[in-house]
C-alpha cells in the first residue's frame, strides 16, 4: 500500500494491524552520464516498491534530496546537496509525526553514502530523539525503568541501508552495479552510450553493466527485505 493513496481510514486500521511503515530515501546527485541524477532514490524506491508486491506493509512518498556535499558534481550536473542540518530540520519533524500517528514500526530505507553517511546520519539523530522525547513524554524522568516502554522506543525506528538484510546490495557509486540495478528497476532512464563522452573516474566499469546483474542483486534484496518483514509479523 502506498501512503499517500490511502483514506484515513485506511491508515488508520493498517497501524492498528501493526503493519510496517518504510520510507524510501536517497538524493539528487551525479551518478555519471548515462544514469538519472535521483539514482539512490530511486533504487531505494525501487526496491521498496517490489518489497511492497511481496509482503504486505506500507510505503511512504520517497524523499529525494539529502546530504551530497557535491563530491561528485555540481549543480550543473543537476545535483541538489543539502547541509546537514537543514536536512535535519526537515527530517525531525516528519519522523516525529508518523512516530505519533502509532506506526509500531518504521523503517528509513536509504541508499547513499552508507552508515557514516550525513544523510544516514541525520534520519538516526531524529529518530533517537524523536524515540527519547516520546519516552519522556509518557513515562516522565527517569523512564529507562519503565522495561515495557524502554525496550519498545528504540525499536520503532529504524535506519538502515536499502541491502541491510541481504547478502549483497549495489555498492559503488555510478559505476557496474548502480547502473545494473537501474537498468533493472528503472531501465528507460539508462543511456550507456553517454559513457563515450564522459566516463568518471568512480564510473570505469559501468560499460559492464547489465539487467541481468541488476535482477540478480536485487532479487536478494528484496529477499532480505521480504524475510525480514514476515520475522516481524510474528513477533
């Protein structure tokens, strides 16, 4: 189900059933000339949206833009960086709201930069706090002693790479894998003859790039993903 197509209704009974919410993330960035600039958005949207097909949970409205620090172009490659804490700022109060609406469990799904990444980085600050400032609000000072509610907090969001439970994700940045996986989920946006003209550094093996690698490494995401979820139907 996709957030924003449900009624209130709907989201209403898909929290009381303890469905899972997962949020697609990534930015807007260079991935070289043959890929579309929102590539780690929408791989993590891509991935998210076959999950979806699989196991039954709730996907909110992919967020494009995050952290770049235009380490790979500028804007006149179409990229858009946002700082930090701007993208902070964002952030905070959006998980804070679907963490108040009751969703039991929330995942961040985010593919750019990794763990240390700023993007990675900003979502897990909000999420602490948001996780910190609920416990406070309804257990008072002191709640760490209250075990029902410490062990259920911290559990509710989390952030995390869009492979995190698979045996292989799309490393590398614009290069085989990442074009792979767009010629798979998103094959109309792939133009491997712009590779002629311009072929980045991080981007000399993007030539060996092909659906069929795009399929392979996603299929055990999505597997992850899928096993992932069911385990958490059955708590």
């Amino acid at each position: 189900m996709r957030y924003e197509m449900m009624r209130p209704g709907q989201i209403r009974e898909a929290i009381a059933r303890g469905l899972p919410l997962l949020i697609p993330v990534g930015v807007i960035e260079y991935h070289g000339p043959q890929n579309p600039v929102g590539t780690d958005a929408l791989i993590a949207q891509g991935i998210v949206h076959r999950v979806e097909q699989e196991v039954e949970c709730v996907v909110a409205p992919t967020i494009f833009y995050g952290y770049t620090g235009q380490w790979a172009a500028g804007i006149e490659q179409g990229e858009i960086h946002i700082d930090g804490e701007a993208l902070y700022g964002f952030v905070k109060p959006l998980l804070k709201a679907f963490y108040d609406q009751g969703w039991k469990r929330i995942y961040v799904v985010c593919h750019h930069q990794g763990e240390t990444g700023v993007t990675m980085l900003s979502y897990q600050r909000a999420a602490t706090e948001a996780a910190m400032e609920y416990g406070l609000a309804h257990g008072g000072t002191g709640w760490s002693a209250d075990p029902d509610l410490r062990s259920a907090v911290f559990e509710r969001v989390r952030v995390v790479g869009d492979a995190a439970f698979a045996p292989r994700g799309y490393g590398g940045h614009g290069g085989r894998d990442e074009t792979a996986a767009m010629m798979y989920l998103y094959p109309e946006t792939v133009d491997l003859t712009q590779l002629d003209k311009c072929r980045p550094v991080w981007a000399q093996d993007a030539h060996q790039a092909t659906a069929e690698l795009g399929r392979e490494i996603g299929e055990l995401i999505v597997a992850g993903w899928v096993a992932e979820l069911r385990r958490l139907a059955q708590e």
